[in-house]
C-alpha cells in the first residue's frame, strides 16, 4: 500500500509541543501585527491549522514582505533560492536580534 504524502508527513516529533503548553494558543497570537522588512521567526503552532506553512520552513528566519489577507508573506533563504512563505501570525514569532 503507498504511503499518504499529506501536508503534515514527518512532523510527528518537530510539531510537537510540550506537555504545559498543549491545547490552544493564546487569541492574542491570532492579532499580532507585523511591518515590512521586519524579521520574525517561523515557529509553526500546530494547534492552528490554519495558514500553517510547510514544514520545512519551521525554524527559519525571514523578513515580511507584507500582508496577504489575514497572513503575511515571508521571503525566507532555502539553500540558494528566496523562497516566499505565506503564513498566519500565529505562526511568526518576532526576531529579537
């Protein structure tokens, strides 16, 4: 039998979260605002399905583009391209350097 090759195949472990903080996130994530050319962090809640990148992208740094809808585009370096990543602000984190 072929194995499903969904959206979340392989993140058993990197879309895990701890125990304290399993359930839903805060609402205040949900209503953050970000400004072009800030640099965020793609740390992916997996309790919002919504507007979750793919998973390859957790972890990386990128810098906002701008809005697009109720997400934000991030371009972000993958290897040598410039990838463009659209995600909810549940899933950015701001950069603190």
């Amino acid at each position: 039998m072929q194995a499903s090759r969904g959206t979340r195949t392989k993140t058993r472990q990197l879309l895990k979260k701890k125990p304290r903080a399993r359930g839903l996130s805060p609402i205040t994530k949900a209503f953050q605002q970000f400004e072009a050319g800030e640099k965020v962090n793609i740390i992916i809640d997996p309790s919002v399905h919504k507007g979750m990148p793919f998973s390859r992208f957790h972890g990386l740094t990128g810098v906002i583009v701008g809005p697009r809808g109720a997400a934000y585009e991030v371009s972000v370096k993958d290897g040598n391209k410039t990838k463009m990543v659209v995600a909810r602000p549940e899933h950015l984190v701001r950069n603190r350097d």
